[in-house]
C-alpha cells in the first residue's frame, strides 16, 4: 500500500502523489490512512516548508474506491457493518483533513482531470489550488444517497460562497476549471501540461518565505474563519510578536536594509 501514495522532496518542497491511475486514484480507507501518516511525518521534518499533492494518471482523484463502496454496503445490509464502524472510518478520514490543517506547511493541490467527491473533499482542505484546464470539480454524493464528509461542508461555503455551495451540494453537478477559478475556487488556472512547472514555482516561491510568517499566517487564517474580530485582533498581536522576535524577523530585516535577497536557512 506504501506505494499507493509516492513520496519525493525536492529541496524545501514535498511531493505527494496518489498513484493508482488505473482508478483514477480513487481512495481506499487504507489509502486515506495513509495519506494523513505521510502528511504527519512530514510535518516533522523541518527542511519542509510547503508539499504539494498530486494525481498520477489522468486524474487527480476521482472518488471514492467503487470496489470498497460495494463491500461496504453489503456490509452494512447484511449487518456486519454498522454505526460504530463507520465512526472509527470517518475519524480515520477526518483525521487526515486535520493532518493538512494542523500541517504547519501550506499545502498546495495540483489537480489536472477528476477531483470529484472524496478528491474534492481533499481539495478543499489543501490551502491553494493550481488547475489543468481540464479540471472537473463537483460532490456527486447526492447521487448515490451518500453525504459529504471531512469537512467538505466547512470549506465549500468558506470557498466559493454559500449559495454555490448549495447549488454544488444538492445537485451533485460538476463545475469545470474556468468556472472554479471565476468563483475563487482555484488560485492558478494554467494549461494542460503545465501542471508540475507552474505547482512548482508556486510551491519554491511560497518555501522561499520565512517559515515562521507563512506557518503563523495558516494558523491565523484558519483561526479567522471562526472566531471574532476583537478574538484575531488579540491573536494577531500575539503572532506578530512571536514572528518579530524571531530568527527569521532578523534576518529578514537586515537583508531588507542591506539590498540582498534573506537567507532564512
């Protein structure tokens, strides 16, 4: 299973690629198991500074296995499958939307092809978007009488809005790349086959930063989504103060000063 998902670093930069292209990197709960303890361990390295996550193939993530879809749900009519096991399931998932979260690296999704149900759902928990023309979009679990899971209903109104997110929520209809990048769904809409070049760039631009700014700048965005104005006003001071105190703080000034580019090391 280990090579169901292909880890490579290039530099400061992670990459993660699901690789069963034969179907279209649907996931397994395994597979989703596993993407969470690649992100952790990950996370504890600390040469990283931003991963980006790709599809092998011709799809980013089309899904959820049909194959386990259907034992699952003999399971569950033939009662060896019930509510307590499809708990232990979801916090397995939900444990990986928590991974990306708590990541203290952006995290970037190249998506070329399908990025549909469980593959939108991973999407929405990455922190920036760079689209394939080709890119579809959509949560098609209302045609299955299925729900949307990991956070899904989170992230989709926070996104794109919340009157998209229902009209995207209750038909289960995909939007192409042109229209995710019109809505602010997708950040970087580039051509087909310029994928890697330009998740890439963008991935090594983001790395260059200082650490210690863009890993507090996650955490405050995310804070923001949900507590007060006075609540982030209080917090930012606290983050500006930990950001000027450090290492980084330094160093970036005096290269500033100095005319150079900042060597954060």
């Amino acid at each position: 299973m280990s090579e169901a998902i292909k880890v490579e670093k290039r530099g400061s930069v992670a990459w993660l690629t699901l690789n069963r292209p034969d179907k279209l990197n649907a996931m397994t709960i395994e597979t989703w198991g596993r993407l969470g303890d690649l992100i952790r361990e990950l996370d504890k390295d600390l040469s990283i500074r931003c991963l980006v996550i790709i599809g092998e193939g011709r799809s980013f993530l089309a899904g959820h296995d049909v194959a386990e879809i259907k034992e699952h749900s003999e399971d569950i009519v033939s009662g060896k499958v019930g509510a307590n096991q499809l708990r232990e399931w979801q916090k397995l998932l939900q444990d990986t939307t928590r991974a990306i979260r708590l990541a203290r690296f952006p995290v970037i999704a190249a998506v070329k092809g399908y990025a549909v149900g469980a593959g939108c759902e991973l999407v929405f928990a990455c922190d920036l978007i760079v689209a394939e023309a080709n890119a579809k979009f959509g949560f098609p679990e209302v045609n299955i009488g299925a729900t949307i899971t990991n956070g899904g209903t989170f992230f989709l109104p926070h996104k794109v809005g919340l009157a998209k997110a229902r009209e995207l929520a209750y038909t289960g209809e995909f939007i192409d790349a042109a229209e995710a990048y019109r809505i602010g769904l997708v950040n970087r809409l580039v051509k087909d086959g310029d994928l890697v070049e330009e998740a890439d760039k963008l991935a090594r631009r983001i790395a260059s930063r200082a650490p210690m700014a863009v890993q507090l700048h996650k955490v405050m965005l995310d804070r923001g989504l949900e507590a007060s104005l006075e609540a982030m006003l209080h917090f930012e001071t606290e983050c500006m103060i930990q950001s000027n105190l450090s290492p980084d703080s330094i160093e970036g000034t005096t290269a500033f000063l100095e005319k150079r580019q900042p060597n954060f090391g």
